[in-house]
C-alpha cells in the first residue's frame, strides 16, 4: 500500500528559496547517490515489523516454557 503525500508551499513563503535550492542540490546529485538502487522503505519497513513481532512471539514462548518448567513435578526414588 503506497500512500502518495503532496506537499504545497507558496510560493511567495520565506521557505521557497530553501526548496529550490534543496531541488538544485538533488538534481544536481541525484545521478551520483543513485537514488534508484536505495531499498524500497515499505519492503524495510515490514521486515522491521516482521522482527518485533517475532521478538514478541519468542518472549512469549519463553515464559510459556518457563511457566512450564516451573510446575513440572520432580519424581525422586530413594
């Protein structure tokens, strides 16, 4: 799912000056950074989320193990 974000600025704003010259640098280098072979940030996002929640899923067996160790019944034979 891709959301698309439009941001408008006047024209006449003190920050115009600032956005053109951010454009001029990006233009100017956008060849050499290679912005193409940057990793799709969605694709990292959800491999970042796939890792928390299977943190979250091992924590959770591990009490589950714990819990479980902790009421198992010792057998001693004398």
């Amino acid at each position: 799912m891709l959301n698309n974000k439009v941001v408008t600025m006047d024209e006449s704003g003190e920050m115009a000056g600032f956005a053109e010259f951010l454009a001029g640098i990006f233009a100017k280098y956008a060849d050499d950074v290679k912005l193409e072979d940057l990793p799709d940030p969605d694709a990292f996002l959800t491999q970042k989320e796939i890792k928390k929640q299977y943190r979250v899923y091992i924590r959770e067996v591990q009490k589950l193990l714990n819990e479980k160790d902790n009421n198992s019944i010792e057998y001693t034979f004398a």
